[in-house]
C-alpha cells in the first residue's frame, strides 16, 4: 500500500522546518516549474520534444538542416515557443522562491530554464545555466544584451504573419540580433543548445552553490540532462539534504529526504501570500 501523505499540509509543514533549519538554502528548477505559466514541458506526454524531435530541434546542425529544407516548420518552432514564452506570468513557485530569496531563506535559485520567470518574479541571484531567451550574445565576443520585450513580440508577429521562405527567416534572424554594440559582431540568442558549453560563470557558480548549500530543493526537473543534473548529486555528496517537488518520480527522488509530489504552483501557492 502506498504510505505516501496526499494532505499537502503535511509537506507545507515540513519544509518549512527545513526551511528553518538550513542557512544555505539553494532552488534548483526546470522546465515543470514554468508548467503552470503556460509553457510546456521538453520530456513527456505534450512535451515540446513530443511535437518537435530534439534531434532536430534542439541542436545547430539539426537546425541548420531545418533552416535548407524546411523553413517554414523552422518558423512555426520559433513562432510556438516565442508565443508561449510572451504570454507566460510568474505563478506561485516563482513568487515564493524570489519572496524566500527577500527574506533570507534562500541563497540563490540556479534554473535550467530559458524563461526569465524566476527575474520577472523579482529573483535576485538567479544561475541561469541554459541561458535566457530575452537575451542575445555577440558570436565573437560573447557580450549579452536583454532585449526589450516588444523586439521579441515584434519577431512573433513577423513570424506569425506570412509563410518563411529562406530569406525572410534569414533577413528575420539578423534584425532579430542586430549588430553587438561592443564589436559590431553578428549576435544569437543566447541560448543553450544540445552540444554546446555551459556558460562558465553560470556553471562555476553553480557548483559552488551545490557544494556549499544545506538545503537543495529539486523543483519541476526531470534530472536526465548533463551537466545540470550533476548539481542534486553533487549537492547531496556534499551532505546538503535534498527536497523534490515533482508530481512524477525522477532519478533525484530516491536521494530526496523529502518528495512532495504536487504540481510546483499548486504546492507553493500554499505559501503564497500576494
Ligand atoms: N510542477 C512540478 N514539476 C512538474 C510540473 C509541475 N507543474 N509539470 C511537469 N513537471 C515535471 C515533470 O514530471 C518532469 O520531471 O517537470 C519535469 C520536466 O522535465 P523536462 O521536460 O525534462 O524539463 P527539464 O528537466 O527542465 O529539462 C532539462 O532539457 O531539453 C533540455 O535544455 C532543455 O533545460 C532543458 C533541459
């Protein structure tokens, strides 16, 4: 029989205690955290990989690829998961992870997410370890610019307006980055792909974290993709004790001292006080 509590209470209360009993707190979250503001998950039932094959979504030769043979579903990629990333607001899980940063309870949040949720809620110190979707980064220099919100809204429209030749994505990508404004060099969004590096002061502070915190929670990650899901492992070596919050169970849970198996928003809107 299953001896898992289903009271929600029951886990409000313990993690509070934790809570309470740590000093170096850290959040570590993926994609299941932003679940509830509209943008779906990468792995599973309606996932992004469901509908789009990372193998050729997800890598720069795949999208190479995509770009000379087929354009147009080059833009309905982009078009998808610009829509989906305009539209989304911070949900409890946000609003209460930058609350507990506010109040002490937190160090920092490292997130594998594109988002930007986790500033937007008011976040402070937040490791981005994927990178930012509303940022571009010059190919030559590495220099990073966050665009304002109406640039993105300004390609979704462009996108969303007529069938994608070729040309008019090319032509759609360089107004998108524009000119770096340190070098001139040509910019890209600074994402993340498969088989790219980590950015290393992201990735170093990262690992700092995990090694220093006494507190690791694990929130909405499916902790398959490297290097990212080194960080609850190296967090519980370190003897940090482990808190997921996942409705399904993951390669993490069977290190957690607590598994609270709620939907994040829904959980943390227990604490929620706005
Ligand atoms: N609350 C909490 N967890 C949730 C929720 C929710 N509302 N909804 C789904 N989940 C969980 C799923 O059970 C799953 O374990 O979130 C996890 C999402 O897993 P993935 O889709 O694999 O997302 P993530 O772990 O962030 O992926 C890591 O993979 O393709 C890449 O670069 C991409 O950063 C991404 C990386």
């Amino acid at each position: 029989m299953d001896s898992t509590p289903r009271d929600p209470a029951f886990y409000v209360e313990r993690l509070k205690g934790l809570l309470q009993s740590s000093s170096r707190a850290v959040a570590f979250t993926g994609a299941g955290v932003s679940e509830e503001s509209g943008i779906p998950t990468f792995r599973g039932k309606g996932g992004l990989w469901d509908r789009y094959p990372p193998s050729l979504y997800a890598n720069p030769a795949g999208l190479m690829l995509l770009f000379l043979v087929r354009p147009s579903w080059m833009a309905a990629f982009f078009s998808d998961i610009l829509d989906s990333l305009l539209r989304a607001k911070p949900n409890p899980c946000h609003r209460v992870i930058a609350q507990w940063e506010e109040e002490g309870f937190i160090k920092a949040v490292i997130t594998q997410n594109v988002d930007d949720l986790h500033s937007t809620a008011g976040s402070v110190n937040v490791y981005e370890l994927h990178g930012n979707a509303f940022r571009v980064r010059c190919v030559r220099c590495g220099d990073r610019e966050k665009l304002a919100r109406e640039r993105l809204l300004e390609t979704a429209k462009k996108l969303n307006e007529a069938p994608q030749s070729r040309r008019s994505l090319l032509r759609l990508f360089f107004d998108f980055g524009g000119s770096c404004r340190a070098c001139g060099g040509r910019r890209r969004p600074d994402v993340v792909l498969f088989g790219e590096g980590l950015p290393q002061e992201e990735w170093d502070r990262a690992l700092r974290l995990a090694t220093e915190a006494d507190l690791f929670m694990v929130i909405g990650t499916s902790s398959l993709v490297y290097p990212a899901a080194l960080l609850p492992r190296i967090a519980a070596e370190s003897d940090a004790r482990i808190v997921e919050i996942n409705p399904e169970p993951t390669p993490v849970s069977s290190l957690a001292a607590l598994r609270i198996p709620f939907p994040a928003g829904k959980f943390f809107s227990l604490f929620d006080v706005s």
